[in-house]
C-alpha cells in the first residue's frame, strides 16, 4: 500500500479514537436542562451584560454548555444537554464582568438538577475597587498553645473562603499562613469578621480547651491581620 495512503488512513483512525473514545461525555439526545438565575451587584441592583459560562467536568474531560449574557434587570436564561446518568459529572458556572471580581459556583451533581432545572438564584457580584485581599497570620501567645480548629464568619454580606486549610489533626498551626484569594472569594473592604477559635493549653501534662472569639477589620485596602491564640 502506498506509504502515503496509510498515513492518512492511520491518522483518520487516531482522529476517530480521540474524538469518540470512551472518556469522553456523553448527553442524552432528546433531554436539555433549563439554566436560570439574577445577577446583582452589592447593593442588590440588577446586573446586566454579565457573561454567565455553563461547564461540565468529568475527571480530565470538560465541555462548555452555553454562554449566555445578563439581561437589562439582571435575569438569564440558557439550555444546555444533559450528560448520561452513568457518569460521575459536576456543573460549575462562571460569572465575569470588566471592573467585577469574577465569580464561581462549583460542585453541582446530576442529582442536584431537579426536573431539567438548574438554578443558581441570586448571585452577587462586587466591584474590584469595593473588596480587598486578607492574608491572616496565626500565632500562638505561647509555646504551649496549639491551634485545634477555627471558624470565618463576615458580619458583612460577602462570599469568601478560607484556602488550603492544613489537616485538622493536631499539628501545630502557629506558623500557618492562609489565604483568601480575591480572584474567587471575596471580601468586602472595611467589613468586619469575627474568628472563632478552639484552642488546646498544655500547663504541667494538663490539657484544657479554650473557645475564643476575636472580632478583626478587612480595612481598606489589601493587608495582613495577625490572629493570636
């Protein structure tokens, strides 16, 4: 067979291997899923021309359902097919517009979706100039204190969560760093948050438990707030 003849065929057959392998997800044909939801700002009012991107996950596979923009009074509406109950799937949807902190709602499961319907409600977006990045610094008032576990609540209305949470084990967290990533989770500037800790005390092979409570400010601007247990 002529050499050139069968690189095509070889290439067509891995064409066909890599587009219709076994890995890849698979819908259902006759059964679409009505996305639906509000975008707001921090004041409540209605956001439009928010880009709202539809995704679905599977292991190392992904496929973007739809991309739908906001309306005038902050509604949007987009249908996407819906994946073969047989696969372990997650929907996440993503939410970008200039000036905004872009925004990420994961771990959405097949069962989660009821009736053909997903629907992600109101969802809030804040301004990069009305938020702020924290990085907090645990530290132990001394060398007998061990940071047990810990609890983020903002008095102000915002969405953010505490990243790379060590292992809840007891290990000394004293010189643990964690961060809030203002690129997903956001703080509100000048809000305040309230850290609830559970503390262990050693004093002479004695252990005893401490519960406190240490109310800090996000400020104004980008910074670090030092938390002592």
């Amino acid at each position: 067979m002529n050499k050139k003849v069968v690189f095509i065929c070889s290439f067509a057959l891995l064409f066909l291997l890599v587009s219709c392998g076994a890995d890849s997800i698979e819908y259902e044909g006759s059964k679409r899923v009505t996305a639906s939801g509000k975008l707001v700002t921090s004041t409540g009012a209605a956001l439009n021309d928010v880009e709202v991107e539809l995704n679905v996950v599977e292991q190392y596979n992904e496929d973007v359902l739809n991309k739908v923009q906001s309306r005038n009074d902050g509604t949007f509406l987009a249908n996407f097919p819906i994946p073969q109950e047989n696969q372990n799937v997650q929907f996440y949807a993503t939410f970008e517009k200039e000036g905004y902190v872009t925004k990420a709602i994961y771990n959405t499961s097949l069962d989660d979706i009821e009736d053909l319907k997903y629907d992600l409600e109101t969802v809030n977006l804040y301004r990069i100039d009305e938020t702020v990045e924290v990085r907090m610094f645990f530290a132990a008032a001394a060398a007998n204190r061990f940071l047990i576990s810990y609890e983020i609540i903002p008095d102000a209305a915002a969405d953010f969560e505490f990243a790379n949470i060590p292992d809840p084990d007891r290990i000394d967290w004293s010189q643990y760093d964690g961060l809030i990533n203002s690129t997903e989770r956001v703080l509100l500037k000048n809000s305040n948050i309230t850290i609830k800790t559970e503390v262990e005390v050693e004093v002479n092979g004695q252990r005893t438990i401490e519960l406190n409570t240490v109310v800090v400010n996000a400020g104004a601007a980008s910074g670090a707030i030092n938390i002592l247990f």
